[in-house]
C-alpha cells in the first residue's frame, strides 16, 4: 500500500483535510477526509475523521476526538 495524496487545512500542513490511500497499482483502496472545530487561536477542539471505502458510496464515522487547551495569560 502506499500513501498517495494529502491535503490541509491553511499554510504549514498543521491540520490534514483530505488523504487518499492507494494500492501498488495506484488503485484507490480508501480515502478520509476530517471535519474540525477551531478555536479563536486556530487550534482544532473537536474532530471528526470519515472514512469511504472504495466502491461503497457512503462514509463512514471513523474517529471522533475532543481536546480542551488552556492558554495562560500574556
């Protein structure tokens, strides 16, 4: 298998958006795609990672994870 295409969210590659993942043959085997939720500092709170399997339409709900990030005070 190997990792074919990715892309992100904004400059600097911080936050994946889109990646597919394909065969020797460079036959699409599945590709996921994330949903986030940003805080006022452009940091994700909450995240969503679907999965769609080749040949089947629909995604799938892979990944669901929340983060809480405390900043102190300048």
């Amino acid at each position: 298998m190997s990792h074919d295409y990715s892309s992100y969210f904004g400059p600097g590659k911080r936050n994946i958006r889109h990646t597919d993942f394909r065969d020797s043959a460079a036959k699409l085997m599945w590709a996921s795609d994330y949903q986030y939720d940003f805080d006022s500092k452009g940091n994700w709170t909450h995240r969503k990672v679907w999965v769609t399997i080749a040949g089947d339409p629909s995604p799938i709900l892979f990944a669901e994870d929340a983060r809480t990030i405390s900043y102190w005070d300048e």
